[in-house]
C-alpha cells in the first residue's frame, strides 16, 4: 500500500510510523511499560485492519491520523489522543506559518 502525504508525494505506508507516533503522544501522559506499548501495538494494528478494510488506493495522512484518533477514543486513551491531535494540529499550524502565535491544548471531557 502507498499513502499520499500532505506535500503530494506518494511513498509506502509504513505502520511502525503510525505507532511511534502513538508512543510519542503516550509519552507525554505515561510512563510506557510493556502492557502499554503493547496495547498501542493493537491500536495500531486496528488502524492497518481499517484501512486494509476501506480499500482506499492511495489513502491520505489526514485519512490516516483520522483513524489512528478514533481508534485511540475507542480503545478508551483519551488521554493520548487529546496529545495525539494537539501535536497534530500544532505541526499544522507550524506548517502553515502560525506556530509562533498560536499553542494547541486539547482537553476532552466524556459526556455523560
């Protein structure tokens, strides 16, 4: 499988990409131990099973950070994806030339 990145150019999808970007999020919440990583390992592998299921040819980064956020919230680490989506969209806006002026924190509350 191929992914089209947010510059256009299309290179293999790789899923280790995917989960050392879980880890990273994590970090800034927990300390990892085995269960953990072991736990996002699934995560990851659900994202891989649900992009294999969209039979999408060439899926896109956005695409795929969509549903590494949802996979997140419903394997419950919300934690992780408040993180996960925040540094998402800081790199968006440093991209387009806000990081100077704008600082992305996230807090979801669960409605009841």
């Amino acid at each position: 499988m191929q992914v089209i990145k947010r510059s256009g150019q299309v290179v293999d999808f790789d899923p280790d990409k995917i989960y050392q970007a879980i880890l990273r999020a994590a970090q800034t919440v927990y300390v990892l131990d085995d269960a953990l990583r072991q736990d996002l390992a699934q995560v990851t592998k659900k994202v891989v099973v649900d992009l294999e299921e969209a039979q999408t040819e060439r899926p896109t980064i956005s695409m795929i950070q969509s549903l590494v956020e949802h996979r997140l919230l419903d394997a419950g680490y919300i934690n992780i994806a408040e993180h996960y989506i925040s540094y998402r969209l800081q790199r968006d806006l440093e991209r387009n030339g806000y990081g100077d002026h704008i600082n992305v924190h996230l807090h979801f509350e669960q409605l009841k």
